[in-house]
C-alpha cells in the first residue's frame, strides 16, 4: 500500500502513525509513504484546469491534455 502524502515532515509523521495503527487493526501495512513539496499553484491549476466529457467520461486538461476541437471529445467527435 501507498500513500501520497503533501505536509510537513511533523505533520507526516502523526499521519504516518495514525494510519499505521489503522491499518494494522485491519491486517494491512504501509509499505511505503512518499512526501512531495509541490507548490500550492501548481497543485491548483493541475485540478482547476481538468474537465470531464459528459457523454463519453473521457478526462482533458485544458492546458497539459486538451481535446484537439476545444468541447469536443477527441474518439467521439461531438460535443
């Protein structure tokens, strides 16, 4: 199991133990716990910018994974 974490190394330490505790009441571990420092910015336009067709499901980003027909899914053709 693993879990994606973005807090400060206090902050993933609790985490880390609570979920721990958790986890083994249940029979399960953490193998292996990852902390990334990435820019609040960053993270915003990442989710800000994505959009789901609503006909096909198909996901887009407006700026890292545009449909070629700005609207448009790229498979189906419509709108």
């Amino acid at each position: 199991m693993i879990f994606f974490v973005n807090a400060s190394n206090h902050e993933l330490l609790t985490f880390y133990v609570q979920l721990d505790e958790m986890l083994q009441k249940q029979g399960a571990k953490i193998d292996k716990v990852l902390n990334f420092a990435i820019d609040d910015a960053i993270l915003e336009e990442r989710i800000t910018g994505r959009w789901i067709h609503p006909s096909s499901g198909r996901t887009y980003h407006t700026k890292f994974a545009p449909p070629k027909v700005p609207g448009v899914d790229d498979v189906r053709k419509h709108e």
